[in-house]
C-alpha cells in the first residue's frame, strides 16, 4: 500500500508492508513512527473487528518505507489496514495498486479526516501516481492538485466494498467560489486619509510600515485591511499558503486555492520559535508552520508593542 509522510511541506512516498507469521499474537510497527503511528496498531484492530472483517491472529509485522524517513502522525491508519487485509488473504491487492490511500481511523471504522492532505496528494502527484483515496473531509482541498483522481471514503467498509465488489466511491465535491468582498477591506474605512495612504504607498512600493498612536487610533483595523489592496496569489504562490494552512490545521471549508495574500498579527509577546516559518512543538514531534509560515506571500503585522 502507498501513503505520503510529511516533513514540513516535503511530502515523500512511503510504502506500508504487512507481514502475518506464526507466533504469539502481536502487532509490530516499524520505520521511525512517532507516538501517533505506534498508537495506530490499536486503532486499526478496532475498526477492522467492528468493520465486520476478520483479525489474524499472528504476529504482525508492519513496516514502513523508506525506513530512514520518520514518519508522524494518523494519516497512515487506513493503508496499514488495507495492507494488513491485503497480506491476510481477506482482501485482493490488485484495486489498490498504485493507489496513494490517506485517512485516520475511528474505533468503530470510520474515517476521519487528517491534516496536511493538500501537499500530500500534490507529492503523489509529482511522484506519477494517478489515483488517491482520501477522507470524505478532506475530498475538496485533495482535488485542488491537477491531474489526480480522487476519491473519498467515509467508513473502512466502504473501502472494502469497493476493493471486493466494484462499490462506487465517493466523488469530490465542486470546489466553492470565494465570496465577493471576502475579509475586511479597506473599502469600509470612514476617514484615516493619513494611514490609508501610508498603506497604499506600503502595498504598491512593497515596504515596511510602522502605525503608531494611541490605543484605539485604529492601528490594527488598517493593517488588516492591507490585504484587501493587494494583489491576489498567482497559482504557486496560491498553493504553497494553503498547504500551509492545510498542515496547520486552519484551512478554511470550501476546497478552493487561497488567492487573498494572508495576514497574521502574532502579539508582541510571541516567542521566537513561535513566529518562526517553521518550529517543532516538541520532541519527536513534526514540524509545524508558525506565524512567519502561515504569513507566507502574505503580510505579518506586529501590534500592541509597548
């Protein structure tokens, strides 16, 4: 079974080997996984049993490669038991072959949606795979990337009707048109001349900018509204602020490219790691974008220094 690791926004092709041998029952997971993925063991034994499907009761060994490349996270849980009913003789391969399947699972088997899915099925994309199969929840942001078929699934036995039987599976919706007017705008400003053409000087020119004045002189409400000046994101630039988003865990519902350049405001107590493009929240844990990322081909405004 083929699935997509994340390192930052790098996504690299990770292959999920299941081996049944006699012995005393146990489930081994190799590969560098993180805490998350030893955790999947458990998970994915709950939703096959209550799936209606049968657990082998061997020893099972679960690899993941490239065994050098760590691996975080839940998105592997429905490869690991397509893989591990695959290797038990209850399900045929064959459907499955070449196919990049992503999902977290619940105990009762189904499918939830996980973070980073965008730069995900773009990885597999560059890597020539064709066919992905992703959570319902996550249908809209996967069918952004251009030339991949996807499709969702929302429970484990839906995935299994489909490898046995030939059962349809589920079509992404249609992306969803951005709504005029979208964010504040500068538009809605009543008097500020000053400040705003500080900020049209700032958006043409491509400059730093300092507002000050008092508490309430309306700081914060201008520089926010400086995206509504901006130019939109071309497509690359378009694509690389939503995998942001979509790894941080904040892209919006929807499924459409974010056009409108982002604005993020980290408070003037932030700690470096935290405005940083990328940090690690802790050990053995993967990266994640902070403000400096999530600003990315955006702007980033700094308020409430003292």
């Amino acid at each position: 079974m083929l699935c997509v690791g994340l390192v930052g926004m790098a996504g690299h092709l990770v292959e999920v080997e299941a081996d049944l041998a006699a012995g005393l029952p146990a489930v081994v997971i190799s590969g560098l996984p993180d805490t998350a993925l030893h955790e999947a063991r458990d998970r994915v034994r709950a939703a096959v049993v209550n799936s209606g499907q049968r657990w082998p009761n061997r020893r099972i060994t679960l690899n993941l490669l490239p065994a050098t490349l760590p691996k975080f996270g839940s998105a592997f849980d429905l490869a690991i038991a397509a893989a591990l009913l695959g290797g038990s003789g209850e399900l045929p391969l064959l459907p499955l072959e070449r196919v990049v399947i992503l999902g977290e699972l619940g105990l009762d088997g189904t499918v939830r949606p996980v973070r980073g899915v965008l730069p995900m099925v773009a990885a597999a994309a560059r890597a020539g795979i064709e066919r992905v199969i992703v959570p319902v929840g996550n249908a809209a942001e996967a069918a952004v990337i251009p030339g991949v078929r996807v499709r969702a699934v929302d429970t484990l036995h839906r995935l299994v009707s489909f490898v046995r039987d030939g059962s349809p599976l589920i079509e992404p919706p249609v992306a969803d048109q951005p709504p005029v007017g979208d964010g504040p705008d500068l538009a809605d400003v009543a008097g500020q001349q000053l400040g705003r053409r500080a900020l049209e000087v700032a958006a043409a020119g491509g400059h730093h900018l300092a507002l000050l004045g008092p508490p309430g002189a309306g700081k914060t409400m201008l520089a926010e509204r400086l995206p509504s000046i901006l130019p939109e994101l071309d497509d690359d630039a378009a694509l690389e602020v939503t995998a942001l988003h979509s790894i941080a865990g904040l892209l919006p519902p929807g499924g459409r490219l974010l056009r409108r350049p982002p604005f993020q405001a980290p408070h003037h107590t932030a700690t470096v790691p935290a405005v940083r493009r990328w940090w690690v929240p802790g050990p053995r844990a993967p990266l994640s974008p902070g403000d400096g990322g999530r600003g990315s081909g955006g702007r980033a405004g700094y308020r409430g220094r003292p």
